[in-house]
C-alpha cells in the first residue's frame, strides 16, 4: 500500500536499423540520487507503471515542459512515494531522435522550469549542472544576459568552482570570445537531452 510505483529496465532499439542499441538498467535509489547524485537518472515513461490515484494526487505530467516531462514526474513521484523496481527487461523502445530530441532550446526550457520546481529538492550537484547546461546554451545562441544569470547562479552553488569563475569573467568582458571558444569546443548547439 505504500508503493506509489514501479518501473523496470528496458531495451533500446534504433527505430531504422531494428537493432538492439543497449540494455537501460537503473539499480540506484531514485530518490537518493535526485537528493545527492550529480545527474538526472530515470526511468523511461513506457517502463513505469503509477497507480492512479498517485497520478490524479499529483496532477499527472507537467504540460508546460516542452521536454523531460518524464524527468520531472519522476522527481515528482519519488519525493512523495516509495517505489519498487523490477529487475527485468520487460520493454523495447524504439528510439527516434529526430523527432523532440533534436530541438536543444526545448530541453534548456524544461531545465529551467524544473530548476525552479525543484531546487529544494534536487543536490546542489545536480542544481549546478543544471546551470552549466543553461548558461553554456545561452553563450552558444548568444543572450548573454541569461548566460551571466545562470552563471551566477552556478557559483552561488559552487562559489569555488574555478571554471565558473573563469566563464562569469569572460561573460563580463568578452562575452563574444566565450562563444567562440564554445563554438570551437562544440560545433552545434549540443543536444542537451541527457
């Protein structure tokens, strides 16, 4: 009665060539790593099942993200309930990344929102990267304004973050050779899904 939900691992297959990309197997504590981990890791939407009545309690998934709705659900679910993980394949997804994968800005929104949702939530490793992931896309398309802001969100985080430090002095006084050494380092935009 006090599982909200259960997941279990999954299989990825390339939509084009049917093959087998990888096996996804979570054998970490959810809600420890969203409390003390560096990353997001969760469990794909077609691999959870949530009770009903836990999915109305928390109003289902946010449709203001234009991305990591599964993200946010998950943190979602794992500050309020227990869960259990079945270790099995049980699921194949077919993996298209062309298709909402393949727009950065919409994954930099959602990471915003969810930033805000949940920072009392989420560690301070997470929250940090989170602000990196920001910052570097706003330097990359150039609204440097935004960049400084995350930036200095970053390093009220992580004050002694050398490279942060380094990256808010650029931003203040060559903010377009930031862009350009990024744009050396990176190519394109990168696709900030992950």
């Amino acid at each position: 009665s006090d599982i909200g939900f259960n997941f279990c691992n999954l299989e990825l297959i390339d939509s084009n060539t049917k093959n087998k990309i990888k096996e996804v197997r979570i054998h970490v504590n959810l809600k420890n790593n969203f409390m003390n981990g560096t990353y997001f890791l969760t469990p794909q939407t077609s691999s959870l099942l949530v009770k009903k009545s836990v999915l109305n309690e928390l109003g289902g998934f946010d449709e203001e993200l234009p991305a990591h709705q599964d993200t946010e659900l998950a943190i979602r679910l794992c500050k309020h309930y227990n869960y259990e993980l079945i270790d099995e394949v049980l699921v194949k997804v077919f993996r298209n990344h062309k298709q909402l994968m393949g727009i950065p800005k919409n994954y930099i929104i959602a990471k915003e929102i969810i930033l805000e949702k949940h920072k009392d939530f989420l560690s301070k490793k997470i929250l940090f990267s989170l602000c990196k992931q920001i910052a570097n896309y706003y330097i990359l398309t150039s609204n440097y304004v935004s960049a400084q802001k995350y930036v200095d969100y970053a390093l009220k985080i992580n004050s002694k973050d050398i490279a942060t430090k380094i990256q808010k002095i650029l931003l203040s006084t060559a903010p377009f050779t930031i862009k350009l050494l990024y744009k050396l380092k990176y190519k394109n935009v990168p696709n900030t899904s992950a």
